[in-house]
C-alpha cells in the first residue's frame, strides 16, 4: 500500500541535517582511512577492486529495488525508479565487469568468500523491507561510491587499466542521485516513520562494516 503527499506538502520535507551529517561524516572517516594505492602491493589493489566487484555487480540493483519495494510514500518511488531505470538501460553492471576485467581484478571465490558474512547481514537486513531504514542505507551507499570513485579509478590505473568509464560515469550521476535518496528519505519518515525502538542507522552500519571489509579485506587479516 503506498500513501500519497500532495506535491506542496511533499516539497517542504527536508531530512534532519543531523542525519544528513551524521552519514557525511561515517563516508568522510572512511575515505580517511583509505590506504594509499601506491603503498599497496599490486595484489592487495587487485584484491580491492575485485571485492568491490563482487558486491557492487550482483546486489546493487538488488538493494535499491529493496528499498523501492520497502517504501510506502508514493512521492519515494519515482526517485528510486529513476535510480534503478538509469542502472539497466545504461547497463552498469556490465560497465563495472569491464572494469573489472581490464584491471585483471574479476573477482575469484576467495575475493567472494571474503565479504561473504557482511553481504548475508546487509542482504538479511534489507529483507526487512523497513522503508526509512532501507532508504538511508542507499543514501549512505550513493554517497560513498560517489565519493569513492576517483580512488578505485586510481587503484585500477596503478594495475595498468585505461578503462574508466565505470568510475567516470559514478563519480558524477551519483551526486543527483544521492540527494535524491534524501528527498525520498524525508518524505518517507513522514508518511511511514520508524518505531521509535529501532536504530536509524542499523543498515548503513552493516553496509559501513562490508565497506570496511572490501578496504581492508578483514577475513586475511583473521587468517593472518
Ligand atoms: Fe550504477
């Protein structure tokens, strides 16, 4: 069931900028920690890319249409649709196989078995469907890829790749996109707020430790 704003209501909805800040600063102390590319073995680059490919290739369309199945606000849906429309007609995933691909980083089943825990917790968690919750998870993934663009894109030139249309075309769409997940978000907080019991932040927590795993790849560090 969706519940509809009319458009002068739905316009004056603007998110908390605590929140907003609250997520700037989690992505901000991520891209902190990030390890310089050229300090970095060309395994561990290859071994960077090729766990973000595996997450990123197979789930992202898979998580926005969570959160555009877990919204009951109307005025969200043709945010994420936009969201989801752009990343099939211009095939993106195919776009980051390339990319993949040209930096010799495909992942193999240790790269996948590596971020196997932290992509079954966000998985089970969107498989909540809980609408505020799973759209403040996306915003948070928006801004961090955005974000995170012209690193990978170094990592990739560091393995020798000239091909970077995956990380030219995110490191400026996401932008829009991102601030169209906040639009969503406030509208959504209003027509299907979250139990007052349960954490906001409870998804881009899960999603932030599967981000960290692909930086720092924790499962070697256990083994280690
Ligand atoms: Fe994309």
């Amino acid at each position: 069931m969706t519940t509809l704003l009319t458009p002068q209501k739905a316009e004056k909805y603007q998110v908390d900028i605590s929140i907003k800040q609250s997520i700037n600063g989690m992505i901000d102390d991520l891209m902190a920690s990030l390890p310089n590319p050229n300090h970095l073995t060309s395994s561990e680059r290859r071994g960077m890319i090729a766990r973000y490919t595996a997450v990123l290739e197979g789930n992202f369309i898979y998580w926005m249409t969570a959160a555009l199945l877990s919204v009951q606000s109307e005025e969200a849906r043709p945010i994420l649709l936009d969201n989801l429309h752009e990343e099939i007609r211009d095939a993106h995933p195919a776009m980051l196989r390339r990319f993949a691909i040209a930096a010799h980083a495909f992942p193999t089943d240790t790269d996948a078995l590596a971020i196997h825990e932290d992509l079954t917790n966000v998985r089970l968690f969107l498989g909540k469907l809980s609408g505020v919750q799973s759209v403040l998870t996306m915003a948070f993934f928006e801004g961090f890829i955005q974000r995170f663009m012209g690193y990978l894109a170094d990592l990739a030139k560091a393995q020798g790749s000239t091909e970077m249309e995956y990380t030219d075309v995110h490191g400026v769409c996401d932008i829009e996109h991102t601030e169209g997940l906040f639009r969503a978000l406030a509208v959504e907080m209003e027509i299907n707020p979250l139990d007052s019991k349960q954490d906001l932040f409870e998804g881009v927590y899960l999603l932030r430790a599967l981000v960290v795993n692909i930086v720092f790849n924790r499962t070697a560090t256990r083994a280690a």
